[in-house]
C-alpha cells in the first residue's frame, strides 16, 4: 500500500501532539485519507509521549505497520522508536540535545540532523520554535511543498500575526536546512490536489452526530477518553443552542440527561467504564420509566481505574448485563469516524422511536484518534422529528395511559407542559398509567397479572428494535479462507489488514458486528456457518463477543486474536495471526 | 397541541383546579406526610398554576412517593436521585414549576451531593424534604438527622454520629429560600412552600414530618412543646449570618419559617443555550449549518 507515516516523540509538554496533528492536516487538506494516533500518558508535563501521522492516497483505517520519518525530541523517542523505522527511514534530531549512536540506527535507515534550536535562535531566545523548524525540515523530507506547510501553520496561528511570521520563518529554515543537506525520503508523495478530507476525532464524529440527530441537552463529567464529547459540545453550546451541564458526578448526569429527555428534549450523556459503573442505576430507570436516553461509552484499559490514556473494548460485559432485572436496550459499536456520526444520529432515532437506552459503544482509540473522511460522509441533513406526537384529548378526558399496552410494546408518549395529558413516570413497577403496583397492590392477583403484562410489554421492543435494525454484512470477498469477526474500533486494524492480506493473495473478509445487542444472532450464524474458517478479534481478554455469540447462536469461535496490552492493535499482528490460523506459519 | 409557555409567577383570574390524585396516599394513618401533600395542593391552588405546567419529582422512600398523590405531571426516580432530574426537567423546559420531594435519607444521605450542588447553582426548584429523623420504608434505621443517642434498628446503642443540620448546610451551599416547616401547621406550611415556588431561585423547605411508626423520639408532641415562629420573633430573613445563628438553635426551642431569601441571578437566566426561551420549543438539528464541518478541513 502507497503511504507514509511520520512519527514524532518527545516529553508531555513539548507540543508533540500539535505537530503530529498538522502533519495530518498538511495530507488531508490535500485530499489524502490520514490517521492520526495520539500515543499519551496520563502526566501532563514530562513522561514520554508520540503521535503518529499516517497519510495515503488510498483509503487507510488505522495508525498502520512502522513508520518513514521519525522526529525524535529527545534520546528516548530514538529507543522507542528507531525500531518501528521501516527501509529508507530517516530519523531527524537535533545534535546540540544529544546525539543518535550508530547501533541505534536500524539497517536502511538514515540519521539526519538538524540544528533545530539554533535555528530557532534566530527568531527568539526561547526554545519554542524549535519545533516549526523540526517541521520545516519534516515537510522537505515528506516531499511537502512549503507552500502546503506554510497554509497549515497560516490557520493555525491565525489569530496571532507575529507569531505566525515567526513559525513561518523558522519552518523556512528547517525546510531549506534540509533541502541543502538531504533527499527526501523515497516514500514522499506528490500532493496530488484531491478535495480536501474532513479530519477529526471519533469524539468530534460523536458530537456532531449528537447535534446533527437534534441534542439539546448534554450532562456530563470528565473522565477519558469521552472528555472531548462534551468540550466540542461546549465549545459549539450556544451556536446551536445546547445546555452543555458539567455534572457533580456521573450519577448526577445521567439522571439529568433522563429529566430532560423526560421534559421533551433529545438528551444524551457520556463517560468511560469507570463512569458508567456509576450510571448503572440510572440506566435501568431509563429502561423502566420507557425514557429515551443515549448513553456514550467511550472504553478504555480496565479494571478500575487502568490505564487512563489507554484502549480496550473490555466494557462490553457490562453494557449488556448493566442495572438490575431485564429491560430493552441497544448497544452500537460503530468501527470509524465516518460510522460512528451515522450511529450517534442512529441511538437517537431509536431511542426515540423505542423510548429505551441506547449504548453507544466506542473507545479511547476510536474516540481520540484522528480520522479523515469525505465530507459527503457527514451529511448534515437529519430533520429530527416532532417530539409532540400525542394529540391533545378532547377536554375533561382523562383517559391518556402513558404506559398504554400495545403489540409493539411502545405507547403514546406525552411531554410535560401538555394539557390534559399528566401522568407520573416510575422507577417502581406500575400499570398503564403509571400508577405504582409496588406498594398495596404487589402480589394481589390483579396486580400480579399487570407486573406480567408490563414485563412483557417492555421487552416486545427488542423485536422491534431487531427488525429495524441492519444485521451486520461481510466486508470484503463473499469467498475467503477465513472470516474476521469483530466489533467497533477493531474494524479499523482489521480493514488494513485485509488490504495487505489480499496484495499477498490470502482473501480473508470479516464480520464487523456494528450492533451487539440486541444481536443479529440467525444472520450471524448463518454467515458463521458458511465461514471455512473463524477468527475471533477483540481488544479484551476474555473474548467477550465471543462468549455472547456462542450464548445466541450456539456457535463457538476457536481461533481467537485477544489483545489487551493497552496499545492500539496494528495490521501485522492481525495478518501474523490470519497467517498462522491458515497454517502459512507456525503458531 | 398545548404547551406550556413560561406561566405567569402570579396569580390570574380564580380557576377552580384539583390537585388531588385519583392515587390515594399509602401512607400509615397519622404519617406526618399527610400534612405535607395536603399543603403543596393548598399552595400550588393559591398560585393558580395549572396542574400540567407543573413536575413533582420524587426520589425513593414514603415521602418520596408523593408525586403519585398529586394530578400533576410526575417522575418518581431513584433513591437520591430525584434532585438531578429535576435540574434536567427545569432546563430542558424551564417555564414549567419543578418542585421536588423526598426525605431526609433521600436528601440529606443518600442525596447530599446532589442537593447541595443543585442549591449553589440557584437553579428555579423547590425542595421539600420531609425530614422524620428515621428511614420509614426500610423499616427504621437511623438517617442523617437521627438525633445523638437514639436507639434505631441500625443503631440499638444509640446513635453515635452528629446529625446534619439541614437548615445551616442550605444557607453555607447558597440556597437562595430556606424555610422550615412543620406537617402539623398546614397553614404555615402551605404558606412556606407557596412562597417557596414564587420565589425566583432555590427553595428549600425542610419539614418536621413526623413518622408515627418507627420514630418515637420526634412525635407530633415532640414539636408542638419545642417550635416557636420566626416572624412573630422579629427575624429579618434578609440577613444571612442572623440566619445562620437561628439555624444553630435546637433544643427547648426550636425556629420555623423563613430563615433567609435573596434575590440572586437564577442558574436558568445565565445558561446562554436558553436566552432564545425553553430548549423544548427551540429548533434541534444541523440542517442548513454545513460551515460547521469546515473546521475540520
Ligand atoms: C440505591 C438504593 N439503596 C437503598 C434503597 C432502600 N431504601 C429505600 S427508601 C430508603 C430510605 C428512605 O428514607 P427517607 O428518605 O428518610 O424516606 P422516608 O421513608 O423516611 O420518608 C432506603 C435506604 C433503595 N431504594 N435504593
Ligand atoms: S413508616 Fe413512617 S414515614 Fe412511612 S408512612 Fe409510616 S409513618 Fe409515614
Ligand atoms: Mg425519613
């Protein structure tokens, strides 16, 4: 596959993640597809931290296999990292920091020095341009043109003329500094002028979606990695019109998000594994009261508090078991930006239309890398629908039963502030219209047959739900030797992992379960059934998909790709693992 | 179709409303909380607010099922919870009358956090807690205003923790109305929560309401020999550390009323979102805001 990728590493605090990200920006605008992984720690000065800009003219999903350029701020970035350098590779430092050993430069690869900080020495006294310039040279080597950096570092600096003509001086000299003493690298690529791809995070996809689908009311408290939901959301808060509530707690946000969806708004909250333990309560009072609620999880490396600024996909256990006693609800694992705008403006329909909570399911590397998509791929167009369905009675009725029983299990609801329509929504049992049946009536056999009925009632949505809802489709040919079987973020890996498996003529395709509850469970198992081989991949564990589609479908997937090391899963070991199950090497 | 727009704080021409449930309240004969609900339907008829454009929520435990006593709109939610979905009902539609209800383990235990967040945002609710000193619906264990020493299920040695002052936790948290009551004066009690909901801001009214079956301590007699009222007493509820030292007061002499008002911006007046008016009526979705995506290019 044709693409590039520059790894930049260096101290929290050293603006690493800042140049990773325009690297990204420089290839997208220019009509490339881009990931960008943020690899950070949980400091904020110091420790050791990289961000990788992978770009390619072809579409690419994930952080991909190595890198080509590796801008090392400091002696560490170069033990990390010159390892990952694939042929031709060259490893930019600046030798008054320190210098690069010759046993750590890896065979094919090339270290190349440039004076950053005397460079920068001659625009500021201060170390703080030593970076442009590290850009700057970067950029030559990459094969940019200096006018495509220079419209990047425009935008970024905008708002501040004088720094900018110093960022562009100081780029200037790397870039000409390289010029003079280098080739570019033999991975550069002409900027080929495409229509600019739209980069952003999974979060930013997530926030969009929210807002697009008609959220008016987002509470929440801060926990990576679904932090950036709710600075986006805030950052756009009255552009849109949209109570953005930091919450006391997480048992605070959920239980405001249900008041205001309750009173008639599209409301959602977001959180990690961490947070969401304590939403469990609340998430079945959502499911009990027949309130419409989506629910961000965001995973990352468990138990308890685990690795902060890590992934995992370990959470899916409890998203379906979370909250006492059985209620409807829907989770949604969406594999990339573009997938997870769609699921967001999805949860919400269904939310809506099945009055239930819906889960959407994403974590730290879905929701805080940076993604490229086609701007078509976010269509802004929703018309989210009127919230007041339920006509006015006609006056001195009283009949209007909130939790009226019917075949779909979904009843008439009513916003508050509607004449003639007051009813009470309860997190204890109640009868049709609302009233409880937990006190005086619990057990009398009348009420014994209402607990059945609203039981019952409640859980018809689940059929519903299946039959509006896609079962997942088989990407990649109808023919392979084996099939991938995954859900959410790991698609990403997995995709660009097909990619290289079909260049050496191993067709492989793969199940991308984008709806783990309720689950597609006959679709499945027939695509199961027909599969030569199976590999399950999942970033957790205990195979937690697994385990719930041998529970559904009987069907026991023996090859099993577990990863749960905290680092993002990369192609090879998807394709190391294809291989060995298809017995080209030893296991 | 009929909504509620911002109603009027004061009252119109005379409507002849019914509050009362079709619900009759489950609580044992004698429950303080009788008195409680009989003074929220007196209120909210001397306000003339129209039962559909009010929201009792409630949390769990006798008291908290109040909401179900009522024909207004109603959410009875989780054990201290009740606070949290309050704010969102107020912001998501803030012309409607919120008032929440519950008890002293819903608020001042399990719900502390809640309450006293919910009053430094100065948010438009009212909260009534009727506040028995026991937990009545698991069957009488001490609660956080349980007094020193007394012997309850949980603690058969007498209490060993200081309670809660609930009136002096309001005033330190920045509740902008507090107000205590007694379930055995409906006509000062009435008055409190009446003056609660008209106030622009959070109200607290905590309730003497005595429960009949597990406390023993805090009877009807109990409060009858010891409250005195705070304005036939000359309080000046304009003055907060007055306030703070009537709230100190316990013992052979215990203060209801108003302990202190003021007028502060309300949380629904600073929220930018809701300057164009109730987020429920406003216009929801992108359509039409693509430059929004060219931040991303
Ligand atoms: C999360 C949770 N924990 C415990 C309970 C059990 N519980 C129900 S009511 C209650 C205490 C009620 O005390 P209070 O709020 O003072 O109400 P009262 O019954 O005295 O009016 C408890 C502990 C519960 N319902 N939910
Ligand atoms: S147990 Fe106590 S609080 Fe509960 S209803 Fe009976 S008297 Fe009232
Ligand atoms: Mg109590």
């Amino acid at each position: 596959m044709k693409d590039i990728s520059l790894r930049v590493g260096g101290a929290a605090g050293d603006g690493i993640a800042s140049v990773g990200e325009s690297f990204c920006r420089i290839f997208s605008r220019n009509g490339f597809y881009v990931f960008g992984h943020n690899g950070y720690q949980s400091v904020i000065r110091g420790g050791h931290v990289w961000f990788q800009a992978r770009a390619s003219p072809e579409r690419i999903w994930s952080q991909g296999d190595g890198c080509d350029l590796l801008y090392a701020l400091d002696r560490q970035t170069v033990d990390v990292h010159a390892p990952a350098l694939r042929q031709g590779g060259i490893i930019v430092f600046d030798p008054e920091k320190f210098q690069v050993p010759p046993e750590k430069v890896p065979a094919g690869v090339r270290a190349f020095p440039v004076p950053t900080l005397e460079l920068a020495r001659k625009f500021s006294p201060q170390s703080i341009l030593q970076n442009a310039v590290g850009m700057g040279a970067c950029a030559f080597l990459a094969g940019v043109p200096f006018a495509t950096l220079e419209n990047v570092l425009g935008d970024q600096f905008r708002k501040k003329k004088d720094v900018l003509e110093q960022n562009l001086g100081a780029a200037k000299l790397g870039y000409e500094h390289a010029q003079a003493h280098g080739a570019a690298s033999d991975k550069a690529m002409p900027m080929k002028g495409g229509a600019p791809k739209l980069l952003l995070t999974g979060n930013q996809a997530i926030a969009l979606g929210a807002a697009s689908a008609g959220l008016k009311f987002l509470a929440q408290y801060p926990m990576t990695p679904a932090t950036s939901v709710m600075h986006w959301l805030a950052a756009h808060a009255t552009q849109f019109d949209i109570v953005v509530k930091q919450a006391e707690d997480e048992l605070a946000a959920i239980n405001m998000a249900i008041g205001a969806s309750y009173a008639g708004v599209r409301a959602m909250t977001a959180t990690s594994g961490g947070g969401f333990s304590l939403m469990v309560e609340g998430l079945g009072l959502a499911g009990m009261t027949e309130t419409p609620l989506v629910v961000v999880e965001a995973q990352r490396s468990g138990p308890s508090t685990g690795l902060p600024t890590k992934t995992e996909q370990g959470d899916l256990n409890m998203m379906l078991g979370a909250s006492q006693g059985d209620f409807p609800r829907v989770i949604l694992a969406p594999g990339g930006a573009a997938e997870a705008f769609r699921s967001t403006v999805r949860a919400f329909e269904l939310a809506e239309e099945f009055q239930t909570p819906v889960l959407l399911a994403s974590d730290l590397y879905l929701s805080e890398d940076l993604h490229a998509v086609d701007r078509e791929e976010l269509p802004l167009d929703h018309v989210p629908a009127s919230l007041f369905a339920v006509p006015d009675p006609p006056s001195g009725s009283n009949g209007y039963k909130r939790y009226l029983l019917t075949p779909s299990g979904v009843s008439p609801r009513a916003i508050p502030g509607q004449k003639g329509l007051n009813f009470i929504a309860s997190s204890d049992e109640h009868d049709e219209a609302g009233h409880l049946i937990s006190d005086i009536y619990a057990g009398i056999p009348m009420f014994v047959e209402v607990r059945r009925k609203m039981m019952e009632k409640r859980m018809r949505k689940l059929g519903g739900i299946l039959r509006t809802t896609e079962p997942p489709k088989l990407e990649g040919p109808a023919n392979a030797e084996v099939t991938l079987v995954g859900w959410g973020s790991t698609a990403l890996p997995v995709r660009d992992a097909m990619a290289i498996l079909s260049s050496r003529g191993v067709a492989v395709n793969y199940l991308h379960v984008r709806q783990p509850f309720p689950l597609h469970a006959e679709a499945i198992a027939q695509v199961l059934r027909l599969a030569k081989r199976t590999l399950l991949v999942e970033q957790n564990y205990t195979g937690q998909l697994g385990r719930l589609i041998r529970a559904e479908t009987g069907i026991d997937l023996p090859h099993k790709l577990l990863h749960y090391d905290g680092e993002p899963l990369y192609p090879w070991q998807v394709v190391g693992k294809v291989l060995e199950v298809t017995g080209r090497v030893a296991s | 179709m009929s909504l509620a727009s911002a109603p009027p704080k004061t009252a119109g021409p005379a409507l002849k409303v019914v509050y009362k449930s079709s619900t009759k309240p489950t609580w044992c004969p004698g429950c303080g909380d009788y008195g409680v609900v009989a003074s929220v339907e007196r209120a909210l008829s001397s306000l003339q607010v129209p039962p559909h454009e009010v929201v009792v929520v409630g949390g769990i435990g006798c008291s908290s099922n109040l909401p179900h006593f009522l024909s207004s709109y109603g959410f009875h939610g989780l054990h201290g919870r009740a606070m949290p979905v309050a704010e969102g009902v107020k912001l998501a539609n803030h012309g409607l009358h919120v008032i929440v209800t519950g008890g002293d383990g819903d608020g001042w235990g399990i719900g502390l956090g809640h309450a006293l967040h919910a009053m430094r945002r100065n948010l438009d609710l009212t909260y009534i807690v009727m506040d028995n000193e026991i937990y009545g619906l698991t069957t009488g264990q001490a609660s956080p205003t349980s007094t020193m020493g007394q012997k309850t299920k949980s603690t058969p040695q007498g209490v060993i923790e200081e309670p809660v002052n609930p009136i002096s936790l309001s005033l330190a948290a920045g509740a902008t109305y507090v107000a205590r009551g007694f379930s055995g004066d409906p006509k000062q009690l009435s008055d409190l929560i009446a003056g609660g909901i008209k106030h622009r801001g959070f109200a607290l009214i905590d309730v003497f309401s005595p429960c009949v079956t597990y406390n023993p301590l805090n009877t009807f007699d109990f409060f009858r020999q010891r409250l005195y009222k705070l304005d036939s007493a000359g309080h000046d509820p304009s003055d907060l550390v007055k306030a703070h030292a009537k709230a100190l007061e316990w013992g052979d002499r215990i203060p209801t009323g108003l302990f202190y008002r003021v007028e502060r911006p309300t949380y629904e007046e600073l929220e930018p979102a809701l300057k164009p008016g109730p987020l429920v009526h406003q216009k929801a979705g992108l359509q039409g805001k693509d430059k929004v995506l060219d931040e991303f290019v």
